[in-house]
C-alpha cells in the first residue's frame, strides 16, 4: 500500500520491539512519503487487531470502494492484457474475500460482483482478503451478463469453470484479455452466464470430490492464467 497508493495510507503501527529488514523497509517507505509512525507495543496491537495475524505492523487507511462498470472500462485502457475474475452470485463472504486475496496474488486487475444476491465489500471480507481489499478493486454491476457482453466488445474472451466441461484448463488459453467466470457455491453458473461464455473449462481432479470450493476452484484457475502468461518467470 505504501508503494502503490501512500496517499491512502494515514498511520503505520509497529510493534515497538520488531527492528528486522522487512520492518525497516516499511519505515522507511513510511518516512519517505511523510506518513504518520507510532511505535507500539504488542499487546496494544492485539487489542486493536484482535485475532488478525498482524506481524507486528498494522495501518490507518481509506477503504478502497467499490469500482463501477465505468471505471472498470477506463481502467481497461491501460492494461494491454488484463485478466479479471467475474463471480456470478458467490454469496459466502468468506469466498469472496478469499478471491480477493488470490486475485491480487495473480494479478487480476479486477473481481466482478453482481449488486444483488451476492456477496458485497463487507469488514468480513477485507478481513479475510488480508489486505487485497485495499489493492483490487471490486467492481458491483447491475447485471453480470451484460458486464460480460460489454467485455467481449471490448476484446475480451469470457473463460466460464464448469467440472463437466470437454477442455481442461490448461488447454484453454488465457494469455489474453480473459475474464475467468465462477458459479455460486453448489448452484454453478447460471444458465444465461454460461450461455454468454465463450469457453468452458473444467479443473482436473483424482479424488472422489465431484466440485471444489468456489475460491479454491477461483485460485486454480488464476493461477494457470498466470502461468500461462508467464508471470512466475519474470518473478524469478
């Protein structure tokens, strides 16, 4: 947060007996961008946090609020290949914070939410995302299908998970401008979404389980994206 948007940030807090590499970097990106310091013990911090594994530093920030099918579009413009994941009435916040948190993990410009019937940017959510919440914008549209036509004008291919479909993922390619659609939890995708993609892939598995959880399934499917895309190497 520091590095991409230190105007968000108003106040760092750590703990007052860290003083290792990772803790000195982030003082001193603190420092740099004229943020607020305090040193504080760690108690304090785990009454502040509560349960959160906070690793002796926490932050003061503005919320990042949810995107509009705009802004969406307007950010496309700077991405030459951007890959977003459209979650088509996941209602469990839990999933959806966990989404976040491997979408920012991979890349993904963006998480795609319809308004109603489904999960929405809750203090549970930023809780379970671990920060992601505050780097990948979540996008509330009205309609998801017509979200996802206006992708497909705009270039993109819509890849829809579904554990019967005749491709593997990493037979699907996703180095392009991709939007990875997921169902709901037990329902699937719906009949109309599925209608509107243009490749449905299906995750392999060995057990006997017949469909995985939707952020399980969300983060598999990122994570080819992002191999196929090359991602890894150029961590290396």
């Amino acid at each position: 947060m520091l590095e991409r948007h230190p105007e968000r940030v108003h106040l760092v807090r750590l703990a007052e007996r860290r003083d290792d590499p990772r803790v000195r970097r982030i003082e001193e990106l603190a420092q740099r961008h004229e943020r607020r310091i305090e040193r504080v013990d760690t108690q304090a911090l785990k009454r502040l946090l509560g349960d959160v594994v906070h690793q002796g530093v926490a932050a003061d920030i503005s919320a990042l609020p949810p995107w509009t099918e705009d802004e969406l579009l307007t950010a496309l413009q700077s991405d030459s290949t951007p890959l977003l994941l459209a979650l088509d009435g996941v209602q469990d916040p839990h999933n959806l914070g966990a989404c976040l948190r491997t979408a920012d993990a991979c890349g993904a410009l963006a998480v795609i939410v319809p308004k109603d019937r489904a999960a929405q940017l809750t203090p549970t959510v930023r809780k379970v995302a671990a920060g992601a919440a505050e780097t990948t914008p979540v996008v509330a549209v009205t309609n998801l299908v017509r979200t996802l036509k206006l992708l497909k004008e705009s270039g993109f291919w819509v890849v829809g998970a579904d554990p019967a479909a005749d491709k593997s993922a990493d037979g699907v390619d996703l180095k392009g401008p991709v939007v990875l659609v997921l169902g709901a939890e037990g329902a699937g995708l719906r009949q109309l979404t599925r209608q509107n993609c243009d490749f449905l892939a299906r995750l392999p598995q060995l057990g006997a389980v017949e469909s995985l959880n939707v952020s399980v399934a969300a983060g598999m499917l990122l994570y080819e994206a992002a191999r196929q895309r090359g991602r890894w190497q150029r961590q290396e």
